[in-house]
C-alpha cells in the first residue's frame, strides 16, 4: 500500500479500537490478548462499535477494519486456528454458512456487480494475520478494479465503518426473516 492510502486510513484507525496495528499483527502469535481476531471474538454481541454484523455458536462476521470496498467483511472461527483442518465439523459447517449469510448481506445492502469470496492462508499466500483463520467476503463493481490506486495512490471510500455496519446488520439475512444457519 503506498503512503497516500495508509495516510487515507489514519483517522479511522485511530476510532476503531478493534483494528489491529502492525505491531499487533506481528504479535499476533497465539490466541488470547495478543490476537486481535480472539479479542474481536470476545467484543460481545453484535454492535457498531466492535464492527461485529453477526455471530453464532462457533464463528462470526466483522466489518474488516482495512476495507478493500465498502461492506468487506471477514468470517471467521471464535476459536484460534490457523487451517481449515483444525476445523471441527460444526466450524467448518458455520463458517460456511457465516459466509453464505454474508456474501447475502453484501448483496442485499450494496447490489453489487459481483463478490469476492476467499482466504489467503499463510503469509506467504498473503494474509495479514496467517495465526488465525478468517475468509474474506467483498462486494464489486464492474470496473472498480484499484482504477484510484493505479491513477492516485488512493481508493475512493466514501462511506464510514458505522455505516457499513448499519448498512449489513440490517441486510443480515437473520434479520429479514430469512432462513439461515
Ligand atoms: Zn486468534
């Protein structure tokens, strides 16, 4: 990322007490305190300030605190794993279907083009925090691929997490009545 885009981001980093920084995600070796996912995992219910849009008996939606897009949101496990086989039936089964109701949510709250849905597993295939599994879920737009990044250092994100927020949580398919989980 260059530096026009992390000085982008400065001031919503600051606000969103559950992002990690990069001195987190180096520690974020072990589940507990140092592991900003199991403190997310732990932020309680549902709510705008801990940028969690749904959560179930094994694993949870959140608002990702470095947004490729708005609405991206991460599903992840409650539990502290690293791969998917560590997974136990009920997690790989509520993850999946986390991920379902999210991939919904996203299309119901932004009408986007397309999703992207998917999980970089290790640092070398480029996750952030390789210690503890989570998949991403992003809406997109015919056309949006990094056009602002590639012409000016920036990406064009014009709407507040709180809002994201707002914008999924009501989407959720739970709260449409919808049959989910
Ligand atoms: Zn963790």
């Amino acid at each position: 990322m260059s530096d026009g885009l992390e000085q982008l981001w400065a001031g919503w980093r600051h606000r969103y007490v559950t992002g990690a920084t990069d001195a987190e995600r180096e520690q974020a070796g072990g589940p507990g305190d140092g592991c900003v996912f199991c403190r997310l995992a732990r932020s309680g219910p549902p709510a705008a300030e801990n940028g969690v849009v749904w959560r179930g008996e094994t694993c949870f939606s959140v608002l990702n605190a470095y947004p490729y897009a708005n609405g991206h949101l991460l599903v992840l496990p409650l539990r502290h794993v690293d791969r998917l086989d560590e997974l136990t039936a009920a997690e790989s089964a509520e993850l999946w279907s986390t991920t379902r109701d999210s991939a919904a949510a996203i299309e119901a709250a932004y009408r986007p083009d397309g999703l992207n849905v998917g999980a970089n597993l290790g640092r070398a295939a480029g996750a952030g925090i390789p210690q503890h599994l989570h998949l991403h879920v992003l809406p997109r737009w015919s056309g949006d691929t990094n056009f602002m990044t590639a012409v000016a250092g920036v990406r064009v994100m014009p709407q507040s997490l709180s809002d994201s927020w707002s914008q999924l949580h009501a989407a959720w398919p739970d709260a449409s009545g919808s049959p989910a989980r």
